[in-house]
C-alpha cells in the first residue's frame, strides 16, 4: 500500500489542513530541486513506517507563493511539522532523516501514546 499524502495549492486548503489533522507535515519543494525530489520519498517511508498519524502535504513553493510566503518559506526543501495546529519543528536543506525521527518522537508520542 502507497502512503497516503496531499497537495496544499492554497492558504485556504492549508487552514483545512491544519483544523482537520493533529499531525502534519508540509513539505515544502518545487520540481526544480533535485535533493527534495529525492529526499521527499524518504519522508514519506519514515512516517509511514514510525509515524502512520503523521499526515504529509506537500506545497510546491513555485506554484503556491502565498503559503510560502506566510511560512517564511525561502529555500527548498523545508519540512514544516505541526501538532495541534502549532509549528513545532522546521527543517531546511541540510537534514537527515534520523534527525528528523528524533525530532517527530517525542511529540508524537505526548499525543498519540
């Protein structure tokens, strides 16, 4: 079974996003970026794998300035996470994705454990 992800075009399917899910990561890329095109899969695989309450958006920074821009969003990729409708981590460029699982751990399991 494929990981079930979603697609943010605007601010308003954002704050959808943020109201429906308790976890959620945005992930923000453009098609132009190679290490993001090659590192969103291992996301997905993480939170598949570890994290199945996570849910991942994926924002195409070209195409949807406006959340970009209301996240101060400026290079790619960037991972936003939020619990609760609150950011609680942001990651950009240079990270891995053990980082990232010690980053979604302890939150994770304050609210789902």
């Amino acid at each position: 079974m494929a990981y079930d992800f979603g697609f943010l075009n605007n601010m308003d399917e954002f704050q959808v996003a943020l109201q429906e899910n308790d976890a959620m990561i945005t992930y923000f890329n453009s098609s132009s970026c190679n290490v993001g095109e090659a590192l969103a899969p291992k996301v997905m695989k993480l939170l598949e794998e570890k994290f199945p309450k996570v849910k991942f958006f994926y924002v195409d920074r070209e195409l949807s300035p406006d959340i970009a821009g209301y996240y101060s969003v400026f290079v790619e990729p960037t991972i936003l996470i939020f619990f609760t409708g609150k950011e609680t981590l942001r990651k950009s460029r240079h990270f891995s994705i053990d980082e990232l699982k010690a980053a979604i751990q302890r939150p994770y399991q304050i609210l789902f454990e």
